[in-house]
C-alpha cells in the first residue's frame, strides 16, 4: 500500500493488479506480445553502467506512447497535454511535409462525427493521437522566432537551455525563391521577397501613380486637358519602349551565349528563350497602346474636335488593358531576391532536440563571401554572449571559400579532409606501401618504415 502511494497510484492497488493481469491476458488471448512488462522493463532497467532507462524519457518515442496512452484513458482531449519531446517531433515533421504527413499521422480523427462527439477519444478514427494542424498553427502563431536579418536572441536562449553545455555547428544554407508577383484582387502584392533597399515599395508606388493617372485620363473635363494627360502617357510608354528594346537585345545575347555553350542545362536554356519572348511580348503591347493613344490625339484637334468625339476618344480610353502591362513591365523592372541564405545552429552530436535552429534568415540575389562573413560573426559574438561553444562552419557549396578558408585558415574537417586526400592523390602505389610497411621496430616499439611520414601514426602501420 505504501509502494502504491508512493509511485502515484491513488485508487486501490488491488485494482492495479488486476488491471495489468486483465492486460496481459488480452494480449496473450490475442497473440500479442507481452508489452506491458516490456514497457516496464524500458522504464524500470537501466542502461549498461548508465542511471538512465533504456527508453529516453524526454524525448521520442516515450512522448509518442505517453500520449496515446493519455488520449485513450481521458474522456475528453482538453483534460491532457501533449509532452516536450513528442510535441518538437510533430512541429518538425509538419514543417517538414504539412498537408499530407498530417492526413496520414493522424488520420480522419473526428472528421464527419456528430458534434457531440467532437473532442471524445473513444469516437475519434485516428492513426496516432497528436494535435490538429490548427493547433498547430495557433502554436506557430505565438512563436518568438520571426524571419529577419537580426541574430534571433529567443533561438540561442532556447539552444543554451536545451544543452548548456553542448558544442555547436554554425551551418550556412541557401534556397532559392522562385521570383513571381501576385497581385489579389484587393489590390495586395505578395509572392516578391524584398532585399530591404525600398526598390519594391517604389515599384508599387509607381504602378499605383501611372495605374491611377491613366484610368483618370478619361475623366478630363476639357479636350486640352485630355490632349495634354493623353500626351504625358504616350511619352511613358515610348520611355517604355526604350527600356524594353535595351532589355530585349541583352535577353537575345544571353540566350546565344547560353545556346552555343554545350553545359548549358535545357532548364536555364527555357528560362533564357522566355526571357525573350517576355521582353518581345511586351515592347509589342506598349507599340500597340502608343499607336492607339497617337490615333486618338489625332482626333483631338482643335479646328475639327466637337464634344462627340471627346466622348469617343475618352471610351476609347477606357478600353485599353493596361493594368496587366504595367505588372508585367515592372517585374522586368524590380530587383528583388532570388535567394534566401539561412544560418542555423546545430549541436554538433545531433543528440538532443532542437537540432538545427534558424538564428538569421537573409534574402539576397548577390552576396560577397565577405558580407556572410561579417555576419557569421554577429552570431558568434551573440554566441559567446551566452555561453554557446562554436565547433565551426559548414555550408553545403553555396559558399566553399567560408567552409574552406573559414576565418583565416583551413580550420573545417572538411578542408582537413580535402587537403589530406589532394596530398596522396597523385602518389604511386608504390610510395604508399613504404609508407605503411613496417621494417623494423624502435626501442621504445614503434614501427619503423623505409619512408616516415608524420601524419600516419603508429597503430596504422602495425
């Protein structure tokens, strides 16, 4: 009775008991294996000369069976709480597959169930208890990890309190973003990712002045000052027409290039022909709106204009599709990133979660080898700051002068991999075997060869 209340069984033990042979007999009657003592055998025996249990407690999969377990012995989901270990697990799957590992983990739950059923265990249909994807998203939404270029102080306090005394890896990792520009129809732009310099602002800005001045062209009271807006919007689109024709002859010379070089990928050679064909489509389209806008000036004049024909020339106006033109114009026009360059930090056993961490996302087109580095150190000092150990850097090739030279001197495993190979590659079969075969043995029992070589130790040879 005593065991009983120390270990937190509040009803009466008896009922334990019986409950575990209930258990076990199911199983047994089933032709299960006997989990319920191999369970207790992973939480009660230690591993070899270790205090722990043989199944982690703070981490998967103990938060995954705890879970369930909860879930299938509450009346209703509000009443438990999803474990640490189990809850990081999930985030970084859905992060990972959002959609379709949600469907498939944890299957329909109470997806057509009465609504009094919602939220009772017993009338769930899932695969594995976990939370909703809307959960999730609530979780997300509270998250002190933003995407900016600023070093995330919330993420290094999170790092130093999951392994105080861990040692980690800065790991430099760049993606592309597909450059694209929507625009709803509440008149919101998305999809660009700015490079801070203001330069899509002002795009907008722009788009919404000539967007605005030339839908109340047709608005002018008089022909003078319908003849002297529609004047200021021809001379847009011949400064248009400039534009495009430069753009055009330097989208046709890279396509060349790209032709005639056999390496060129039939990727890059699609993207360098629809370049072409954009710039063509649009010089067109400004050829064809300048051409009408010059027809109806030539309407406008003063001997012969009566107010019909202002009427005339102002529906005419209103006709022209130019919302569509200046959108796609100023895509050629904007410089905003191809790529995004994200620094992380990654315990350097990947023995305890959360295993890599973003700590500065940084959206660039270009970016010199010596920018990355600059701020590779901010975080390094804000590292220091906390008491967070830096193994070093790694990237996987964006950036190979930073993995390789890293500060001031090849200091990465892999440039200690690389120099080492590069420093037998060109060497006999021969010359290697002298190296490695053992003549004689010193005093002391070392292995002596007929050519030493101080990076091959003892043990090796013999």
């Amino acid at each position: 009775m005593k065991l009983a209340t120390d270990i937190g069984i509040d009803s009466n033990p008896r009922d334990f008991v019986e409950l575990s042979l209930t258990a076990m007999k199911r199983l047994q009657e089933k032709g299960k294996n006997n989990l319920v003592y191999k369970f207790c055998a992973c939480v009660g025996k230690d591993r070899p000369g270790k205090e722990v249990p043989l199944m982690p407690l703070e981490r998967m999969p103990f938060g995954l069976l705890e879970y369930s377990i909860e879930f299938f012995t509450c009346t209703n989901i509000h009443q438990i709480s999803v474990p640490e270990g189990f809850k990081l697990w999930h985030e970084t799957m859905l992060a990972e597959f959002p959609m379709r590992f949600q469907r498939l983990f944890a299957g329909p739950m109470w997806s057509g169930t009465d609504k009094q059923d919602f939220l009772n265990p017993l009338k769930a249909r899932t695969n594995v208890p976990c939370r909703s994807i809307t959960t999730q998203w609530r979780q997300d939404q509270k998250s002190p990890f933003k995407q900016s270029t600023a070093v995330q102080d919330a993420a290094l306090d999170a790092l130093y309190k999951a392994n105080p005394s861990g040692r980690f890896w800065l790991k430099l990792d760049s993606t592309d973003v597909k450059p694209c520009l929507m625009h709803s129809m509440k008149g919101v732009w998305n999809g660009d990712v700015d490079l801070g310099d203001g330069k899509l602002k002002e795009l907008r800005a722009e788009y919404e002045t000539r967007l605005t001045t030339f839908k109340g062209s047709s608005q002018a009271r008089t022909r003078a000052e319908l003849e002297g807006k529609l004047r200021e919007r021809l001379d847009e689109l011949k400064a248009d027409s400039d534009f495009l024709r430069e753009g055009l002859n330097e989208a046709v010379d890279n396509y060349r290039k790209k032709y005639n070089n056999n390496n060129t990928s039939e990727e890059a050679l699609k993207s360098a022909n629809w370049d072409v064909v954009e710039f063509q489509t649009l010089l067109q389209q400004a050829q064809s709106m300048a051409s009408v806008m010059e027809t109806i000036l030539s309407t406008l004049n003063p001997a012969t204009c009566t107010n019909r024909i202002v009427q005339r020339a102002k529906a005419s106006i209103k006709d022209i599709q130019v919302d569509q033109y200046l959108r796609n114009i100023l895509k050629k026009k904007r410089s905003v990133a191809s790529h995004v360059l994200v620094f992380m930090l990654s315990d350097e056993k990947r023995s305890r979660k959360p295993y890599a961490l973003p700590v500065r996302f940084i959206p660039y087109r270009t970016l010199k080898d010596q920018y990355i580095r600059d701020l590779s150190k901010d975080i390094k000092l804000k590292m220091k700051e906390r008491g967070l150990k830096l193994v070093g850097t790694v990237s996987d090739g964006e950036f190979c002068s930073l993995r390789t030279l890293g500060e001031t001197r090849a200091v990465h495993v892999w440039q200690l991999i690389h120099s080492a190979k590069e420093s037998v590659r060109k060497m006999s079969k021969r010359t290697l075997q002298t190296m490695l075969t053992m003549t004689n043995l010193d005093a002391d029992g070392s292995p002596k060869t007929a050519v030493n070589h101080p990076a091959i130790p003892g043990y090796v040879i013999l």
